[in-house]
C-alpha cells in the first residue's frame, strides 16, 4: 500500500537512575530505550569514545579505567539515531 505510513524509531532515551558520575572503582550502568514506545525492545549499541577513563559492554554496564569525563555513544543497531551521554568517572571517596 503506497499510502501506509512506516513508523521508524525517533529518539533514544536514557532512564533516570542511569547517574552522572561513577566512583572509579565501581561500575555504572547505562539503561536506554529506543522511542516511540513500540520500539522500546529495539537493541542499542554503546561504544566509549574515551576508553582511557571508560568502557562500556553492550549491555550499557560502564567500567571505569581512570578519573575523567567518558564520552559515550548510544545509538541504534542501523545507526541512524544516535546519542551522546558524559560520565564523570570520579575519585572513590
């Protein structure tokens, strides 16, 4: 049907709870949804671009490596939405 519309995902989005900041030597955890609802079970793909002071496992859990801001990438498994999240990977108290 030519006139059906195809609804495609429009956003990521990123719990709260998923913090800011993470204790150098604990981990943090990314929890991301694709938008609109009915793609909620879409996969995301996360990939750190500072992995001098983060990773992050495909699951979104993030292992720091040292003290700093972790730019961290979420994007859909096609790639055409993505979305930009810091963490600062902070001293343990």
């Amino acid at each position: 049907d030519p006139n059906e519309v195809i609804e495609e995902p429009t956003s990521i989005t990123v719990k709260e709870g998923s913090q800011g900041f993470i204790s150098v030597k604990k981990k943090g955890k990314l929890h991301a949804t694709v938008q609109p609802e009915k793609f909620n079970n879409d996969p995301v793909v996360f990939e750190s671009l500072d992995k001098n002071v983060a990773v992050v496992k495909n699951d979104g859990t993030v292992y720091p490596v040292s003290v700093g801001n972790a730019n961290i990438l979420i994007k859909t498994v096609d790639g055409k939405i993505t979305q930009k999240q810091i963490r600062t990977i902070q001293k343990s108290q």
